[in-house]
C-alpha cells in the first residue's frame, strides 16, 4: 500500500530505445535507396532545344585545335584491395563488440 520513495527516477532500459532508432535508420536508408533507384528512371527524357535547324538539328562546328583524351580504367588495384581490408577489420570489430555485449548478459547457469 505503501511504496517507499527514494527520490530517484527508475532508469528505463536502453534496448527499445536502440532498436526504436535502428529501425528509424533502416526505414530512413530505405527511403534514400528507393529515391536513388527512381531517379534516373524519372529524368531520362530528352527535353528537346529549338534552334534553326530544328530541335534536333546539326550544331554549328566549334573552332579549336586538337583534344587529348586521358584514358582512365578505374580504380587501382590496391585501393580495392585497402578497402576489402577495412570492411574485414570494421566487420571483426563489430562481431567481438557484439559477441561481448551477448555474453555480458548471459546469467551463470547458461554459461559454460
């Protein structure tokens, strides 16, 4: 009938919180994968210019002298082979982080 009253406020647990936020996360990345796949679909129209020779029409030859084209293939081998190597070493630190935050809550009898 009587509760006593320490002043304190009771500390809510943190895990709906986090997962509250990790699937506001996931909705959000989501969003901005659908909208990155729906654009180029959306703006590939040509919008044509109207000029004298009509809109589709020869343009005028530009006066200039000769163009160098640079060929570049790409990215270079070891900047693949750098970012292989951090997603190796970020995805390792996750699983330790992960396999500690599991064990941190297991109780004595279901260790062992």
């Amino acid at each position: 009938m009587f509760t006593p009253t320490t002043g304190r406020v009771p500390r809510l647990n943190t895990r709906p919180r986090l997962r509250r936020i990790i699937a506001a996360l996931a909705v959000a990345a989501g969003a901005a994968l659908t909208w990155a796949a729906a654009v180029p679909a959306a703006s590939a129209a040509i919008i044509p210019v109207p000029g004298p020779a009509g809109a589709y029409g020869a343009t005028p030859a530009a006066p200039g002298g000769t163009i160098q084209a640079i060929a570049a293939s790409g990215m270079p081998g070891w900047q693949i082979t750098l970012i292989a190597i951090a997603a190796a070493l970020a995805a390792a630190t996750i699983a330790v982080f992960l396999d500690r935050a599991r064990a941190g809550r297991r109780t004595a009898s279901t260790t062992g």
